[in-house]
C-alpha cells in the first residue's frame, strides 16, 4: 500500500470515535440511569480514565511495533508465543465479529421503525445482509477508502450530537445532575462505571490498523489520546443533557429509545427523528470500523501463525481472505443467534486482553519505555475492573458469567488442538517494532 493511500490522523480518530461512539451510545442509557441513577456523567468519567490507562501502555507500544495483530503483537512480543496467546488470538478475532453482528442487529432495530416497515424475522434479515454486504464491498477497497467513509459518517453523526448537546444545555435542569455519594449511589457509581468501561473500548481499533497509518509512530498514540477525549467529552454532555431533561424513570422505561425521547422536551419530533438518524450513522460508522478491524486482526494473526492459513489475504483483485470469512461469520451470528449474553461475554475478553497487554508492558518496559510503577498501578486497577465486572456478572448475568468462563476454556482448548494437529508455526519475524 502507497504512503498516500495510507489512513491520516484525522481518518484515523474518526474511525476510532466511530467505534466508540457507536450503537451503545444509543441503546445503553436506560441501563446505566438505572444502575448509577444522577451519577451516571461521573460513571463515564471513571469509566473514561479506566480507558486512559490502558491507553498508557498501547500508545507506547503501538508507536514502536507496527502490526494489525494490534495488542497481540504487543503480548507475542512480551510474553512469547503460547497456546494462551493463540487462545487470546481467537477470543479477539471472535469479539469483532460479535461487535459486527450486534451492529448490524441494531441497524435493522432502528432502521424497520424509522421507514414504517414491520419488524419480522424476514425484514430484519434482508436489512442485515443488505447492510453487511454494503460494508463488506466499501472496506474491499481498502483502507482509505474505509478512512474518508468513516470522516464523513462521524462528522454527521457528531453534528447530530452537538445539537443534541447544546440544545439539552438550554434546558437543563442542574438539580437533576447533582451527584450523590451515598454508600448506595457509589456502589451504582462504580458498576456504572465497570459496564462504560466497555463503551471506550473501540480506540483498540488504532493498533489494529497501525500498519495502514501514516507515520504510526507519531499518529498512533495522538489518535488513541484524542480519540479518548473526544468521545469522553460526547459521554459526558450527553449523560448530562439526558438526566437533566428527563426524570430518571423515565430514562430507565424508555431503554433504548432514552435519548430520542430526551431530545422530545426542547427540540420536540424534531428530535426525535434527528436522533433517529444520528442512531443509523453511528451504528453505521462504528460497523464500517469494526469490519475493517475484524478483517486486519484475522488477517494479520493467519499471516504470523497465529490463526490458520486460509484467513491469510490472497493477492487476487485486491480481495481479502479474512475480510470475507469475519462478515460471512457475522451475518450467520447476527441471523441465527440471540447476542445479548454473548455481547456482555466479549466485555470480559477484552478485559482480559488489557490485563496481558499491561503484563507484556512491564516486561518490555526497559527496551520500550513507559514508568514502571504507574504501569503496576495500571494493572491493579485494570485487575480490580475485572474482578468487579464478573462479579456483577455473577449477581445480575449468571449465563454470562459462565458463559465467559467457557469462552477461555473454549479458545484454549481450540488453540490446543490448531497447535497439535495444525502444521504452521509462528513467523515471529513478521511482528516487530
């Protein structure tokens, strides 16, 4: 690929904030009113700086190895090549194509009621594989192309937003935001904050697309910081606009719907259908990111060994083997399967592929750079959002709870297998700074 067909910084914190600023953005209101009440602006704060601390350690490490394999080359490099690495290679191939699934489900969700069209299993599989193909076909021309897609989706979604902002500030009610830090609110607080932990989670995307960035070294780490910060600040306003012009009861019956519905006081049905629209652009943006993030990783873990052969590019009218096989695999999820468990699952994966990546950190610490003890304190808090995040699983999703555990163990067991009977074999010169 020509350095002039390469993703600038601006394309690439686009397709980052695309991601993050994504369906949950929409969808995810009603649940965290419910569970931080007044204090949900403090959760995505919190929720934000859990973020910037794993942000630490990918920005040092993803200016210096260049490599799509993104945070598993940042563990490969730390900790060598083993079943457990090959195990954590699967599980983050697997999270992207739930994330694509899960996109598109949501599309069809706010699609069908928007055009007045009845919701049947029929309507909403001819959506999915409509708006599938349509982004498997723009991330085929590669990565500019997905660039300049994504700047133009996430500039009309923000748009949206901003007036969604300021018109909510007109109106605010500041009694209604008032924090409280009762022993019962910070309690909320924190599960609050645990759950948003995983709304930032899409700034991971940067290092998955390092190797078709200009001059990653630099626009690496200035994108994941911005990208943070800039999706900190929508959280934010939005949470208080949302709880400062509807009662939180309200929030917590509208679920999904909570910020069309929180528009409705000072911008009226005009609101409403503008959020409408801002929902589909940012599903949208945040699908057309992923796909092409899901098609990098797999990519790039068959080309060092780490997956097998056949998700490996093939030079053949510029197609993409891994690009193919991560949408086909996200349409049949999104057609035959009910995500909701499956998509609190592949928070914990993630998780848990910060706390390795913050692992491989320390051990690369001398040779890469970074401060040693904030990278253990890094760990410390990264390992007490863990912990905690399954044990609200356990109290409030016991299936996912499970359901996690038999992810691990499934990928292991799969690793084990690909590596016994399997004949390729690492190319540990293919990841390196």
């Amino acid at each position: 690929m020509g350095k002039n067909k390469k993703l600038s910084l601006i394309e690439t914190i686009s397709m980052a904030v695309g991601t993050m600023i994504g369906a949950s953005i929409f969808s995810i209101f009603g649940l965290g009113a419910k569970i931080a009440g007044n204090d949900l602006p403090e959760a995505f704060i919190l929720s934000g700086i859990y973020a910037l601390v794993v942000a630490y350690s990918y920005a040092i490490l993803g200016k210096k190895i260049i490599s799509n394999a993104g945070p598993i080359a940042f563990i490969l490099k730390g900790m060598g090549d083993s079943i457990i690495t090959g195990a954590l290679s699967i599980l983050m191939w697997l999270t992207y194509v739930i994330s694509i699934a899960l996109f598109v489900k949501g599309f069809a969700g706010y699609l069908l009621p928007f055009v007045h069209v009845k919701s049947t299993p029929l309507t909403v599989a001819l959506v999915e594989v409509v708006v599938i193909s349509f982004f498997t076909a723009l991330n085929f021309f590669g990565s500019k192309a997905v660039g300049k897609a994504e700047f133009y989706i996430v500039l009309i979604k923000l748009s949206i937003l901003l007036v969604f902002i300021v018109g909510g500030f007109m109106t605010i009610n500041w009694q209604m935001v008032k924090p409280s830090f009762d022993a019962s609110h910070t309690n909320g607080l924190l599960n609050a904050s645990i759950i948003f932990f995983l709304s930032y989670m899409g700034f991971g995307l940067i290092t998955n697309a390092s190797e078709n960035i200009k001059d990653p070294d630099k626009n690496v780490p200035r994108a994941i910081y911005i990208s943070i910060l800039v999706v900190m600040f929508f959280y934010v306003s939005i949470a208080l606009v949302t709880i400062g012009n509807l009662p939180l009861p309200d929030i917590v019956k509208a679920q999904e719907n909570a910020l069309a519905i929180a528009a409705k006081p000072f911008l009226g049905n005009f609101g409403f259908v503008l959020i409408t629209i801002g929902a589909l652009f940012s599903i949208s943006s945040a699908l057309n990111a992923t796909i092409f993030g899901g098609a990098n990783i797999a990519y790039s873990l068959a080309k060092d060994g780490e997956l097998p052969e056949y998700f490996e590019r093939k030079v053949w009218a510029n197609s993409t083997e891994g690009l193919y096989i991560t949408a086909i695999l996200a349409l049949l999820f999104a057609l035959f399967f009910n995500l909701g468990a499956i998509a609190s699952i592949t928070s914990t994966v993630f998780t848990v592929l910060y706390i390795f990546v913050l692992i491989s950190h320390i051990k690369l610490q001398k040779e890469y750079g970074g401060n040693k003890l904030l990278l253990y304190i890094n760990l410390i808090v990264l390992l007490f959002v863990f912990f905690a995040l399954m044990r609200y699983q356990w109290n409030t999703q016991p299936r996912a709870f499970y359901g996690s555990i038999l992810s691990f163990a499934g990928a292991y067991i799969v690793e084990y297998i690909y590596r016994k009977y399997g004949k390729r074999v690492l190319k540990e010169t293919k990841i390196g700074a």
